[in-house]
C-alpha cells in the first residue's frame, strides 16, 4: 500500500486564497505547542508575538521598518520561483548591493557634495545586487550549473567579503578599532520628526505595483509565467530560456540589493558585520506566503515583520530564544507548502504493487 498524490480537476479559487491563512493557524498551533513544552503559557507567547506587536505604537513603526526589506527581497525572488528558478542567495546579493551603494557615501564622507548622493547610492546598490546575481544566472544558462548551490554558495562571498571590508580597508580610522565604516554623512529622511519612519518604505509600494503590473500586464510577465508552469510551453512559443533566467535573476537581484542600501541608508547609516539579520532567507517565506502575487506578498511581509518583533519582544517578556522565532518561521514555511499541495493534489490510497 502506498500514497499517491492526484492533481484536483479544479482548484477553487476561495481554496487558494485561504489555504496560507490556514498553513499561517496551523504553524501558531504548532508553536504553541512548543512554547508549552518549554514550560511557559501559550496565551502569554500569543500576546507577546502577534498582540502587542500590532497594537503598540513604536512596534507599528518597526513593523513597517523590518517588513519593507522584506517585500522587496520577496517581490525579486517571486520572478525567479515563478519562472521555476530558486534564488537560494538573496542575502548575498542583499550584502553586495550595500556595499556597492555604500561606495559613495564613503568615498564623499566629509565632502559637500548634493542631494543627487542618495539616489546614486540606490541605484549602485540595485546595480551591485544585480550584478552578483548575474553569476548563478550565467552559471546556470551557460554551464547548467545548479543555481541553487551557486546563489547560496555566494552568501559567504558576501559576508566575509564585508566582514574584510569594515575590519581592514573601509575601516573607519575614529571608530576605536571596531569593525565599522565611518557614519555616512547622507541617509534617508525621515518622515515624522522624532520618529523612526524613513522615506525607503515608501519605495516598498511602488515596487509592488511595479512588480503587478509587470506580471500581470506585459509579455514579459507572461513568459515568466509559462516558463515556470510547462517550459515545453514556452519554448514553443519563441520565449528564449536563457533570457528568461538572466531577466529573472537580474531583477531579482536587483531588488535584493536596492533593499540592502535602503536598510543601510534608512537605519544603520554605515556599514559593519551583521546589517542583515536574515532577511535574504527570510524573504523566501514571505514569498511563498503570499503565493508569489505581489499584493499577497505584503500580507506576508507583514506577517513575517511581526514575527520577527514579537520574537524579539519575548527574549525579554518570556525570556525565550530569538531561535525559536527562526524556527517558527521555518514551520510556518513548511506548513504554507504543505497547505498549496493539499489544495493542488489529493491523496489516493493505492494497495499493493510497487
């Protein structure tokens, strides 16, 4: 006796739309459980991780803050797992495009040069996560090398390459020896005086409908889309693969980096080890929690951001581990793909036989 899944004829639509709400309940349950076996309430853990976190008005702020990196990443990565290419190394591309837009502000630091810097350093940023990620691209379309190791192989790359950076020669010569740029001299405004709102969260909605419109509105989205759903299909209509995975992993990429000199520019104000605490990874989960649509994608991010608050929140209130939160996020991705199968298959019984 064995276990077969069987695609369903059709799909309701209501299904579709529900089933990351119910993956989202399910993986609460789950960590529920688990904060029980730790020996502390369920109910407190709730509070702590999705209560406060929307009804506080500093967490609202931060809520905002941790997820527009997040929908920006998750928005890039949508191109590539809608066309059936998995972009494993977002945070590596999220690193390389802060450190390609951070050159400016470093190199001007103490200068009086104009407005013109912050938009310059956008875009080198984007252009810096764009080019990085053309590496498992052109390794994928040239060589048929697995983008998948190539992309998550480059994280490290990244990492110790601005970890050499900020201990040796973009080391600020002040800074008493810590592993730090100088403090840029330009950074994003923010939008209320006295808080902790910067203008990047504005860029997190044009790029969703930017990204809408692309998908749903011209012949490129609409490659993307038969690309990832039957290849076959594609070819047959003239689509070229190759392009399809350079464009793919080049937008990809490119969002990824605009989202690390965003971050650098609107919160940490210079470069040092550690800018991002997961959010290339992270963003996986966003993604697929919306379904790869990118309106759903802001339900995710916003989700995931209060998550990563509440987690935070509960190292002092419950004095859980920031771990736990990692974890949750990693059942709450599994549950999300276990929720799209159900949805998409169903389950046959087949006795006897191989």
């Amino acid at each position: 006796m064995r276990l077969e899944l069987v695609p369903r004829g059709d799909v309701s639509p209501v299904a579709r739309l529900l089933s990351p709400v119910a993956a989202l309940a399910v993986a609460i349950l789950i960590g529920g459980i688990v904060v029980a076996l730790m020996g502390r309430s369920p109910m407190a853990a709730l509070q702590v991780y999705f209560v406060e976190p929307l009804t506080e008005g500093w967490a609202q702020q931060e809520l905002l803050i941790k997820a527009t990196p997040l929908l920006i990443i998750a928005v890039g990565l949508s191109f590539c797992f809608r066309a059936n290419l998995w972009n494993i190394g977002a945070e590596g591309q999220f690193i390389i495009g802060a450190l390609a837009g951070s050159i400016l502000p470093i190199w001007l630091h103490g200068t009086e040069a104009g407005w013109w810097v912050i938009p310059a350093s956008l875009a080198m940023g984007a252009l810096g996560g764009m080019a990085f990620a053309l590496i498992p691209a052109m390794l994928r379309v040239s060589f048929g090398v697995s983008e998948i190791l190539t992309s998550l192989m480059l994280v490290y790359v990244a990492d110790l390459t601005l970890d050499y950076l900020v201990r040796g020669p973009w080391r600020d010569p002040k800074g008493f020896n810590f592993p730090q740029t100088v403090s840029f001299d330009w950074t994003l405004p923010y939008i209320a005086e006295g808080g902790r709102l910067h203008a990047g969260i504005l860029v997190a909605p044009l790029v969703v409908l930017a990204a809408w419109f692309v998908m749903t509105r011209t012949l490129f989205g609409f490659g993307i889309r038969v690309a990832g759903e039957s290849p076959k299909a594609a070819r047959f209509a003239g689509f070229d693969a190759g392009r399809m995975v350079i464009a793919s992993f080049l937008i990809s990429g490119g969002l990824a980096g605009l989202a690390g000199m965003i971050e650098v520019l609107g919160q940490i104000h210079q470069l040092k080890p550690g800018i991002s605490p997961g959010y290339g990874f992270t963003a996986i989960t966003v993604a697929f929690l919306g379904r790869l649509h990118p309106l759903g994608m802001v339900f995710g991010a916003l989700v995931i951001a209060v998550t990563v608050i509440g987690g935070e929140n509960a190292q002092i209130a419950l004095k859980l581990p920031l771990d736990l939160t990692r974890v949750f996020q990693g059942v709450l991705l599994m549950c999300v793909l276990a929720a799209d199968a159900m949805v998409s298959y169903r389950v046959r019984i087949v006795a006897g036989g191989r």
